[in-house]
C-alpha cells in the first residue's frame, strides 16, 4: 500500500473531493426522513425532523452523546419503529415496502453485531445474501460470486476461511462491512463504524468506504464520533443535538465555532485541516491554552 | 471429517475467488452431510441391537425380519410388541427434544438456554401429571395438557423476562425459577395422589420410553412430523438471527415474528415429547452442543442436533434398560449423568460472547 504517497497527494489537494467526473453516478434513490419522530417508551427522542441523504454521496452524522443520532439512523433503516412522520426511498414511502424489499435497497451495520461461534469469514458475509435468497434458502454460485467480490473489496479474501472470533478488531470490522456489502444495496448506513478501532485502522475504514462510495456510487451514512474524520470524509455533514439538526450540508461551511460551541457546549478553535484543507476542530479546555 | 481447502494462496483472480468461496460451501455441507451419515449409522446399529437384546436374545437378522413384519408369532410378538416400539420411541423423542434444544439455543442465543434448564419441560411435566390425576385425562388429551403447562410457562418467563427487548440471561435466570416451582407443584400432586397413579411418578420426573406403545406411538409420530415441518419454514430466519437483532432486521427478517414462532414449535417439540416420554434430562441443552462442535461452522447445527438427539437418548436407553454399567435405569437417569457433568462445565467455562 502505497500510503506515503497517498498523503503527499493529500497535502497538495486542498479540497479532498474529488471532481464529480471521477466518481461513479448515484447508485440509487435518495433515502429521505419526513417529519420523523422516535423514542423509547414514551421517551420521545426526536420529534419531526427531516433529514435527506444526497444520493451516491457520503454523509456524516455528528453530535454529543445521547442527541438521538443513532437512534436516527437505526430509524432511517427501520431497526427502530417511527412514532410519526415518514421515510421516503425516492419516491416510495419505504412503509409500504416489506421488510425483505428494504433489506434490498437498504444495508445497515448496526452498533453491536455479534459472530456466532466458529463462523468462518465466508459463511458470515454469505448471510448478507439472506434478502436475495428465497425459501430455504439455497445459495448459488451468484451469491458465491457476490461473496467474494464483496471480501475483495474489503481486502479480506484472504481470511475467507478464517473463524471470525480469531480476527483482529479493524479485519473484523472489514468482515461486517463485506457482509452488509454482499447484501448489495445502493444505501449503506453505518453507526458508528469506527468506534473500538485505533486511528490506523479508523482511517483504513473511512478511506475503504470512500472507495466504495466512488466506485460504485453507494451512498453511504453513518454516525461518527470523531468531528475531523467526519469533517474530512463527509461530502454532507449533520449536526445534531437533543434530537434536532443544528447545522448541515458542506463541512467547510457547516463546521464553525460556533456551531461545536452550540452543538457540543465546547469552545475552540476551527483550523483548516493542513492535510485536507477540511475544517479542523482544535477545541479549548481550561488548561494548556497558549493563547 | 472433510478438510476445507485453504484459499490463502489462491487470491486474486476474482472467478477463482468465486470457485474458492464454492469449495468452502461444499465443504460445509458435505461435513454434514458426513455428521448425518455417521449418525444415521450409529442409529442403525444401535437400533437393532435394541431388538436384539432383551430376556431372550434375538439373531439381528431375525430380529429385523421381524421388524419389518416376517418371522415366527413368538418373535413377531417380542419385536413389534415390545422392542421396536421402544426404539422408536428413543429415537423419536430423542430427535424431538435435540431439535426444540437446537431451536431454543439459537433463538435465544444462549447455550444454557435449553427447556431443561428453563422450566420449560417441567412445565410440560407439571401439565401432564395435572391433565392425569387430577382431570383424569388419557392419550392425546395428555399431550394437550402438557403442551398448555409447558406453553403456560414459556408465556410467563417471556412477560416476566421481557424488558425493552428480550434479554436472554433475564430469560434463563427467570426460567430456572419457574422449573423450580414447577417441580415443586409436581412434587405435590405426585404425593398426594393415589399409590397406583402415582406409580408413574418416575415417568414424570426423570423420563422414561419404556412404555410408550403402539397408538401414542403413531400421535408421536404424527405430531413431530407436524412440528418439523413447521420448523422448515422458520429454520431458514436463525442464520441472520444468531447475528443479533439489529441485523437480522437489517437483513430483512421478522424479528419478533421469527422469534415468537420459532419458540412456539420448540415448545410444541418439548411438550409432545414429555407427554409421552417425560422430562428426559438434558438432551436439548447437551445434543446440540455436540452437534455445533462437530459442525463448528457457527451455524445453528438443527438438522445435526436432531440426530445426535436421537442418538443420545437411544443409546442412554440401551444402557439403562440393560444394565450396561451393572443398574437398571430409565433412560432420563443416563441422559442426567451425561448432561450434569456437561452443564457445570458449560457454566465454569461460559465466556461471554464477544462483540463484533
């Protein structure tokens, strides 16, 4: 991997994205929350909001702890039940759709996934394939087909015969991904993808999903914890806190002192990124401030 | 046991990967394919040597003529009479408590989760013995009984265990409870009932296929195939579901739905067969254990813990019934002294799972 290269590339790009020439059509429709409301028990969470993620980019959705971005996103891919408004897959109301239709159009990797003992990396990816598949479920060699081409493109065809439980946080992580790319689906949502992995490997991840974004046009959304990464990654980036959208669209524009300082209660400092040119959140705390 | 070809060295041509990915598929079904054969071997073998053997000892050829309808009154009369039925009978509930075992484990996703454990078949017990002494009940009306008690008791440790989702430790930790107090119902009606009644009272507490006979036989048989058809239909929702909620939905599956239906026919499997059998012990959490490591590809191993199910309660049987270690016991003694050992390594040992 030619990685010292990659960043000298970087340093000389000031906008990180590259020109719409370079990049692959929108896979698919754009998945689109309506006046949505969520919440647990009576809790509400969020209460009518509205949400579009631009098709065939990447979105990223950012905010303090507990401001209902997760929940917004497990509700975006129906793994929690809307208490009002509605989510639109283009043009269709997704609650007109079955639940295998969506699972069609729609991949989703939650936040605890869990392997079952001694699944091997191939058998665990090939369960993405379960929407495609009819009764009793035979796979074919399309589904083998679709298999590996997912583990090539997360780099793990190697592990395919690997037991899941024996590989590393990051290659595990790639696994999950594969698994929900063999599901073949225009929309890809992630919550919080990058959590338990170290920096390297945070970046290997966002840097693989950029790829994918490119390449094949999937529009990907995920919740991410880490306001720079997001910054830099986003083509679309959401703020949120206490179950509303504070601040969204470019991340140049979007990410301000302000705006952190409303979003997350923090002082700082936004910077350009010397190695994207992204916004760059240097945030103030009571001691070691220079100036 | 079918070596899976490595495909560490054989990357990157994509159609090769595909073929890789082939391979590795075959390789798992043709190990179970070999898991099944084995068992159906062992099955064979020891089936008729539970012809074979008895008071008076039968040829194996003469005794599986026999089987199948040809031979002398007195053998036709000891083999289709006597013998057979009882090998049927291990075999079948045997199958049946390995299948309800294997569903509720994955569904659940817990090994530990097994209707021994949870109360489940004490429950079916504790319906059955009131259906018998205390309505009067007989035959199917039994089974009906057994399979409301045991129904009854997986409804309540379902609403008492239900908080935001169904938390599967919750779930056991409830269900050790209702078998306790399930067993302790039993306890009472055994004691207060007549002395000939309560005659059976082994039957229902440690499970026993010595007499179950020609008709409840062919209910058995009927009602497992019912339940296993059933089964078919939900089997194929326990991949995504062993990769937890979140995702089986994303996958497209019925969650609650899955779960709810999934339960039920593992119920239905359990209360058949201890209406007819008893609460033979530890077959559902043991069978398919064994059969998850003979597999051990992480798959929920149904149709795998089905056979070493009959399997185990077969061969528990024949060693009870002929004193193979110098006792006579019915076969929920043998399964007990199997499955206890394998029980208290199960909780030594239980490491929690790991995320992601």
């Amino acid at each position: 991997m030619a990685r010292s290269e990659s960043t000298e590339l970087r340093t000389t790009v000031t906008d990180e994205r590259v020109p719409a020439a370079d990049r692959a059509p929108a896979a698919g429709p754009t998945l689109r929350a309506e006046g949505v409301a969520l919440g647990y028990e009576g809790r509400t969470v969020i209460d009518g909001l509205d949400l579009t993620l631009p098709a065939g980019r990447i979105t990223a959705i950012v905010g303090p702890n507990a401001c209902g971005k997760s929940t917004l996103l497990r509700g975006m891919a129906r793994l929690h039940p809307l208490s009002g408004g509605k989510l639109l897959l283009g043009d269709r109301d997704v609650s007109t759709m079955s639940r295998r239709e969506l699972a069609r159009a729609v991949g989703m990797l939650p936040q605890s996934s869990i392997a079952p003992d001694g699944v091997r990396v191939a058998e665990l990816v090939a369960r993405g394939r379960y929407p495609h598949q009819g009764w009793f479920g035979r796979h074919s060699s399309d589904d083998d087909a679709v298999v590996a081409s997912a583990l090539a493109a997360t780099g793990v065809a190697d592990l395919a015969d690997r037991p899941v439980q024996d590989l590393s946080g990051g290659q595990r992580q790639r696994v999950w991904i594969a698994m929900v790319l063999a599901q073949q689906t225009d929309v890809v949502l992630l919550d919080e993808p990058t959590t338990f992995l170290d920096v390297r490997h945070q970046l290997d991840l966002l840097d693989l999903l950029t790829s994918l974004n490119r390449e094949r046009g999937t529009t990907v959304a995920m919740v991410l914890h880490e306001l720079n990464l997001a910054a830099r990654y986003a083509d679309h980036l959401v703020v949120m806190n206490t179950g509303r959208i504070v601040a969204e669209g470019d991340p140049g524009e979007v990410l301000t002192s302000d705006v952190v300082r409303g979003a997350f209660d923090l002082e700082s400092d936004v910077v350009p990124d010397p190695v994207s040119g992204t916004p760059m959140v240097v945030p103030r705390g009571r001691f070691h401030t220079a100036r | 046991m079918a070596s899976s070809p490595s495909i560490t060295t054989t990357v990157p041509r994509a159609a090769g990967l595909r073929d890789a990915i082939g391979h590795l598929r075959t390789a798992r079904r043709r190990r179970l394919g070999m898991v099944l054969a084995t068992c159906a071997v062992a099955l064979a073998a020891l089936g008729t040597l539970g012809l074979m053997l008895g008071d008076s000892t039968i040829a194996p050829g003469t005794a599986l003529l026999a089987a199948f309808g040809a031979g002398d009154a007195g053998d036709l009369f000891i083999i289709q009479k006597l013998r057979l039925p009882r090998v049927v009978a291990a075999v079948l509930v045997g199958a049946m408590f390995g299948l309800a075992g294997a569903l509720f484990q994955s569904t659940l996703r817990n090994p530990l989760a097994s209707p021994d454990i949870l109360g489940i078949a004490a429950g079916a017990s504790l319906g059955a013995v009131t259906g018998l002494l205390t309505f009067g009940l007989a035959g199917i009306a039994v089974a009906v009984s057994a399979f409301g008690g045991g129904l009854a008791v997986a409804l309540a440790i379902w609403f008492l265990a239900w908080r935001r989702g169904l938390h599967s430790i919750r779930f056991v930790l409830v269900g050790v409870g209702f078998a306790y107090l399930c067993q302790a119902f039993m306890t009472w009606l055994l004691a207060r009932a007549e002395e000939r009644e309560a005659a059976s009272a082994l039957l229902w507490t440690v499970g026993s296929v010595a007499d179950v006979r020609g008709e409840d036989l062919g209910v058995l048989a009927v009602g497992a195939l019912v339940l296993t058809i059933g089964v078919a239909v939900v089997a194929r929702t326990q991949g995504p579901l062993a990769l937890g909620d979140d995702n089986a939905r994303a996958l497209g599956v019925h969650v609650d739905a899955a779960r709810v239906t999934t339960l039920l026919l593992a119920v239905g499997l359990v209360a058949l067969a201890t209406s007819f059998a008893g609460p033979v012990a530890f077959v559902a959490l043991v069978a398919p254990a064994i059969a998850r490591r003979l597999l051990s590809d992480g798959s929920p191993a149904l149709t795998a813990s089905t056979a070493v199910g009959a399997l185990l309660v077969l061969a528990a049987d024949l060693i009870g019934n002929h004193q193979v270690f110098g006792v006579a016991a019915p076969v929920g003694i043998v399964t007990g002294l199997v499955g206890a050992p394998y029980l208290l390594w199960l909780l030594a040992t239980n490491e929690r799972k790991e995320r992601r």
